[in-house]
C-alpha cells in the first residue's frame, strides 16, 4: 500500500456510507474482514456482520456528515489514518478518530481498527 491508495480507500469508505445498503462494502473490505469499532470493544467478524453493523450504526445513505481524512503512515499492508466527522446540519454530533487498517494484497481492509474520541462532556457513551 501506499498513500495515494490508502486515500482512495478512505474515499470509497465514505462513498459506501453514503450509498444505499451494503453491496458496497464487498468493494472495500475482505470476505472476512475484522471491524473493532473501539479498543475495549468485540470486533465484528466477517463482511455479513460488518454489514449488519454498518447498517444498525448509521442513520441511512442521506444522513447530514462531513468527514475530513489524513493518512498519517504507511509501512507495509498496514496505515493509520486520522479522521475527523461531524454529524448533523448544523453539527450535533462530532468525535475524531485513528483508524489502524490492514489490507489484503487486492487492497480490500482485512481488519479495520478504529480509535475514537469525543469532545469533553459530549455525552456521547460509545467510547468503551
């Protein structure tokens, strides 16, 4: 992998989110792709599961985000990626991520490992 390719599998994750159902997540990640969703957290094993869970944490295809992206290393099949999202017009909901991918030699993420934070006193729960 590289940067450049890492970017454009960032921008097809994107794309996918905001796309109607699942299909496309056989483009980006691997038959049996691991998602951790947070370090404390149960991975979701295999592209069913990830599907069951991208469509049960989304609010659907047209929800109101922007999301920025940095890929800050590359070394082998594996980079870590810093990004940024905020939900909502206007911003309702916003967190900062690291994402330590690994992809598959078809560059498809064989396991996705995301590290999200908050701002202080967001309310938000979902960090564990």
């Amino acid at each position: 992998m590289d940067r450049e390719r890492v970017t454009e599998w960032v921008a097809a994750y994107e794309r996918a989110w905001r796309t109607p159902g699942t299909d496309p997540l056989a483009t980006i990640f691997t038959a049996d792709a691991s998602y951790l969703q947070g370090p404390y957290r149960q991975p979701v094993l295999g592209l069913p599961a990830i599907a069951r869970m991208w469509e049960a944490e989304r609010e659907g295809p047209d929800e109101a985000f922007r999301m920025t992206s940095e890929v800050v290393a590359v070394d082998g099949d594996t980079a870590v990626v810093r990004a940024e999202v905020h939900y909502g017009e206007p911003t309702n909901q916003e967190f900062r991520d690291l994402w330590i991918l690994r992809f598959a030699d078809d560059g498809r993420c064989r396991a996705f490992e995301e590290w999200p934070f908050w701002p202080p006193n967001a309310g938000n729960t979902s960090q564990e």
